[in-house]
C-alpha cells in the first residue's frame, strides 16, 4: 500500500476540546525555586490556569484536588485540558490531585519554536516527564486519550515512574505502519488527522467524528480544533508513520509490568475493538478490555459517570485511597 493511503488509515490521534462559555479566569505562572521545586500559588487546586516556562516552550495547566495520588490527563491531538472539564467537575476532585495541561500547539501553549523537535510523540513524552518532576507528581497515573494515549505509553517507555496508565481510544500500534491497517479503521475524517490547514468545513466534520457525532460537539472544542497549530497535526503523523525515534508500542504493553486501563467506546469509528482484543498485554486491568456500549471515541466526554467510576475503581485498585500511599 501506498504510503499515502496508509496515512489515510492511520492515527486518529486525534481530539479536542473544550468546554468553553464560562468566565475567563486569571492566569498565574508558576515559578521554580534554586533547588528545583515550584512555588505553588493559591490557584494551583482551583482549577486555574497556570503556567510553566519549559524546554518546549510555555505550558498551560490546571490542577485541582488534593489527596491520594495524581491524574494527570493528556489530550488529543486539536484538542485542549479543557477536553476533561467533566472529571474535574466531578467528585474525582474530592479524592485525587487531577492535573491537564495543554501539548505544545494546542490550546493556550505556545506555537513550537523548533516544531520538528517538539510535535512528536516521543516529545510530548518526555515533556510529560518534565511537568511531573518540576511539579513533584507523584504518585502518578497517566489518563490519555487518542494521540493522549500513545504519548502515555511512550512516556512509560521512557522510564518516567507510573503507578499505572489509562488509555481510551487508543490502540498500542507503532512507530512504523506496520499493524496499523489492523489497529485503525478507514475514515473520510481519518484524513484529516495530519492536515495542516483546515476548511471551516473541516473544522466541524474533524470534531464531530471524533467527539462522536454533532451532538456532543459545542462552540469551545470547534475552538480547539481550529485554533490548534495545522505544523503539530502534520509533523506527528509524518513522524510516527515513518517510525521515527519511539518505542514499540505493541510489544511494550505485552511486557510492562505496571496495571493497563482500557476504557473504550465500542463504536469507536477510528479503533478497531478486535485489534485491541487481539494484543498481548502483560498487566491489563481485570483481564479484559472494558468497553462502552453505544459509545463512540470519547467515553471520558460522551459517558462522563461511568467513566468516572471505573477510573476511581482503577485507582482504588492501584491501592489508592484518600492518604496518597496504597494500603
């Protein structure tokens, strides 16, 4: 197959959003001290804004909650924190220190200086390890969702501690293209993934296939999308399609030995449920994949309650309660 129409299948690493229309709040930055440590401002659990100055650029990112562990969720790709307003709203906050930030390009982070270098998936890992040490989290869960999902594995891969992973709408597959005409199912909306430039047009038919139709899509995750930098769509895909410098991601679940989630929607019009049944996984969570009826791509957006549930399920199951230490 041509490489072009192996693009056309590939990652639908691809997602938004925002729930927008509320109130702008001020913004503070978070410095860091002589010994590497954040001076945390009042904000830093209120849900704020914030943001971190780092070797990728400036970073964008909530927090809210203290107590147990920390969940650190991850994007996809068009998409922004804001996507993951309805576990931050929820009683996740009252347990467990929850953090979302922005990947560079998207949302309020800055554009990429040096995109080549930065809009990877094994970039955005190693940022992901960089937030969690300059804000000490830990322990930590990594909750990411489509192109969220893959740089959660690669941050693993990379060593950076975890207690655990959560993916959702994301098959372990890659770099290469190798497995991925059985990982990702063929989409008119698929092609859009590493486009550059988007139609008006195409803003709305991206959001709607990924978010799972027009219903859940509103003005805050059209935003996303079409604010998001076209450079970090396309140099993505063309970097993880020509196996660039990651790991494996199919034999890495198969021997890492920390706890897998996977919590999928089982009308996912971009995974393959059969691809994701048929991997070997060394530590997957209850044994099985854990999908959603009549869901589409997004659970975490289109299933808000159960999908919170079975997140604080896996959290309790890591042993984390309400102290952070599991018991």
């Amino acid at each position: 197959m041509k490489l072009f129409k192996i693009l056309i299948l590939l990652l639908p690493l691809a997602l938004f959003a925002c729930k927008q229309g509320e109130e702008a709040k001020p913004a503070t930055s978070v410095q860091a001290t002589d010994a590497g440590a954040p001076v945390l401002q009042k904000s830093v659990r209120a849900g704020e804004t914030q943001f971190l100055e780092t070797s990728f650029g400036k970073l964008a990112f909530i927090e809210k909650g203290e107590g147990a562990a920390t969940i650190l969720f991850i994007h996809g790709n068009s998409a922004s924190k804001s996507i993951f307003s309805k576990q931050f709203e929820s009683r996740l906050a009252d347990r467990y220190h929850l953090v979302a930030f922005d990947l560079p390009g998207h949302g309020e982070s800055d554009n990429a200086k040096e995109p080549q270098n930065t809009y990877t998936i094994q970039s955005y890992a190693k940022l992901v390890g960089e937030l969690a040490n300059t804000l000490q989290l830990e322990p930590l869960v990594l909750v990411g969702w489509s192109l969220g999902g893959h740089i959660a594995i690669e941050a693993a891969a990379q060593g950076l501690p975890l207690a655990g992973i959560v993916i959702s709408g994301t098959p372990p597959v890659g770099p290469g293209v190798e497995h991925m005409g059985e990982a990702f199912i063929p989409s008119e909306s698929m092609g859009l993934t590493g486009k550059p430039d988007f139609t008006d047009e195409e803003v709305v038919a991206f959001a709607n296939e990924g978010m799972g139709g027009a219903e859940f899509v509103n003005d805050g995750i059209l935003k996303a999308v079409a604010r998001t930098d076209g450079i970090a769509r396309q140099t993505m895909l063309t970097d993880w399609s020509t196996a660039g410098a990651g790991h494996e991601h199919r034999p890495f679940v198969a021997q890492w030995p920390q706890p897998i989630a996977v919590l999928q929607g089982e009308e996912d019009a971009f995974v393959s449920g059969d691809y994701l049944r048929s991997l070997e996984w060394k530590n997957l969570w209850r044994g099985e994949i854990q999908f959603f009826a009549g869901i589409g791509h997004a659970p975490f957006w289109q299933a808000p309650e159960q999908f919170n549930e079975l997140l604080e399920d896996f959290l309790e199951d890591l042993g984390y309660h309400s102290k952070g230490e599991p018991q």
